[in-house]
C-alpha cells in the first residue's frame, strides 16, 4: 500500500535572517509562554506546547530535503528548541546534516534559561550533532525590566549561558528589545543591557522596538489578541516609552558598549533609526547617525515614529 506524502509542520514565526533557510518545526508554541510583552504563539493560534517526536520531525526533515537537497541554512522551531530531550535533538540534527549535506547553517530559538541550564556539556554535545547558532532574546539586561516582564532569567543567567554557548562553539545572536523598560527605567535597561553585551560579546545583536500590540493600541487590526502587557499599563504599573525616548534609549545602549565585536543589526521594520555595522569599529558611526536624525526638525521626526509602523 502506497503511503500519503506527508506535509512537513512549519514554524509560526522564524527571525527575519533566517528568510532564505529551510525551516522545520520541532517544538509547537512556547513552553514557557509567560513573558507579558510577548504572546506570539497564542496571538497566533498555537496556546499549548508540545516537542514533537524525533521521528515525526525526521520525516519532515526528509520531505524537505526532497524538495530543497541543496539548501545552506536551516531554522528549527517554534519555541525553545532545544528544551527537547536531548537526544531526541541530537537526533533530528543528524537527520538534517545527513539530508542538507549542503547546509552550513543549522540555527533553532532558544531561551537562556535553557542554554543554562544544558550546562557546557548540554551545549558541547548539541555543537557536535551540528546546531551553529542559536537565537536568543536577551530583551534586556536590567535585572527589575526581566522580573517584570516575567521572562524567568536573570542578567547573570544571561552571561553565563552566553559565554558558555560561545565557549561550545555556537553563534550567539541575542536579540534587544528597545522600550522594554518603560518610561521608568529606560536608563537602566540601556546600561543593563550594554553591561551583559559587554561580558558576552555575543556573535550578533539584533535590534527590536517593543509594541504593546491589540488592546487600546491605535495600529492594531480590530480584533487582534492583546498583548499581556496591557494589563500592566492599565494598572499603572508600566508606563511605556516614547517613540523618541527609544531613540535615545538606542543612543545611551551604543554609548556604553566596550571592547566588543558583534555584528549589529536593526533587521526589523519596527526601528525608528536603522543602525547597523560591526562594533567598536562603527560604533562612533551609528551614533552620530543617531545625532543626525535628533537634529532633524520635529515634524519630520514625528513623520518618521508615524511611518516606521509597529508590526511584528
Ligand atoms: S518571548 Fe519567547 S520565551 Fe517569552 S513567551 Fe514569547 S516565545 Fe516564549
């Protein structure tokens, strides 16, 4: 008996550096599902959590390849990939070096928490069955702004798993989430955030402006989901950042880096001044680029929060 052609599951969401990478989907919605300025998964469907079975994901990996054998990059998701079992990951990462022997790129999301708790051990094997890079959302590295926004880490969670993760031999790609702390602690998420940057030097930085999406949010579709955080502001307990106090937010951020060489980019449309380039050497560069755009008149400035547009 002939078998049915299986469709492979694709991820809800991929980073936007991972366009042109085959994406597989290993894990369903987010297991950790807390943080109050996110709820991407359910916004989009998918309120539960599940890891797929190795075997299921393999026999996507398969049908991918069928249609895809000479892609270069690939992106496993949803959520926190490698919260998996461990070798039910190890496994599926064979599977797709085996079936991409092209690929040089084999990335997943993953949060801090469980980079750090997989220990240079946990790391060091997911390395050697071939993962490269992880996506990680740093957000922020303000201590109050992480306990907050319910994130389930802390800065010095931050900096050991991203020195271990470096040490293992993966790329780090940490994404900032500007506007995170609010009008109330905007500096110290700046500082916060550069001082974690500083002890990591992670491979990337990748730049993201905070939306507080549905609820009383004048750009949001009607009938869109809220986002968590809403209940925050209407409690008082979040006041949310202006459009130019994340400008500055941007500026103060840059400011305090030291001794790093990440890859920085703005690879999201959300960013009101798009800065971009290799640290320390651009640095002074994307500040006064920064500077150039403040000293525009109000009005055009204003014309650019309004067009730059918050999505996700
Ligand atoms: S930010 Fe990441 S970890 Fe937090 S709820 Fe969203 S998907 Fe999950």
């Amino acid at each position: 008996m002939s078998r049915l052609p299986t469709v492979p599951e694709q991820p809800i969401i991929r980073p936007p550096s991972e366009a042109a990478s085959v994406l597989v989907r290993a894990t369903r919605g987010c297991g950790w599902n807390r943080c109050r300025f996110c709820g991407i998964y359910p916004s989009f469907g998918e309120p539960g959590h599940s890891f797929r079975s190795a075997k299921e994901v393999c026999r996507d990996v398969r049908a991918l390849a069928a249609e895809w054998p000479g892609a270069e990059s690939v992106f496993i998701g949803d959520a926190d990939p490698p919260a998996m079992p461990l070798a039910d990951f190890e496994a599926i990462l064979r599977e797709i070096h085996a079936a991409f022997p092209k690929a040089e790129r084999v990335t997943a999301y993953a949060r801090a928490s469980t980079l750090w708790r997989l220990r240079p051990e946990g790391l060091a094997r997911l390395a050697a069955a071939g993962l490269t890079r992880v996506h990680v959302g740093l957000e922020s590295g303000d201590f109050a702004t992480l306990r907050l926004m319910r994130k389930g880490y802390s800065p010095r969670i931050l900096v050991e798993s991203g020195r271990w993760t470096k040490a293992a031999g993966l790329e780090l790609s940490w994404y900032v989430l500007l506007g995170l702390g609010g009008l109330d602690r905007w500096r110290e998420h700046a500082d916060g955030t550069a001082a974690v940057v500083n002890a990591v030097d992670p491979h990337f930085i990748r730049l993201r402006r905070l939306w507080i999406y549905g609820g009383d949010d004048p750009e949001s579709p009607a009938g869109m989901p809220e986002s968590p955080l809403w209940a925050l502001v209407r409690a008082g307990r979040f006041r949310p950042q202006t459009p130019e106090g994340t400008v500055h937010e941007l500026r103060r951020f840059l400011e305090r880096l030291e001794g790093v060489s990440s890859e920085l980019a703005s690879d999201h449309g959300n960013n009101y001044v798009r800065v971009a380039g290799r640290l320390m050497a651009d640095r002074d560069g994307m500040i006064e680029e920064i500077d150039r755009f403040l000293a525009w008149p109000v009005e055009k400035r204003q014309r650019r929060y309004r067009l730059a547009g918050s999505q996700l």
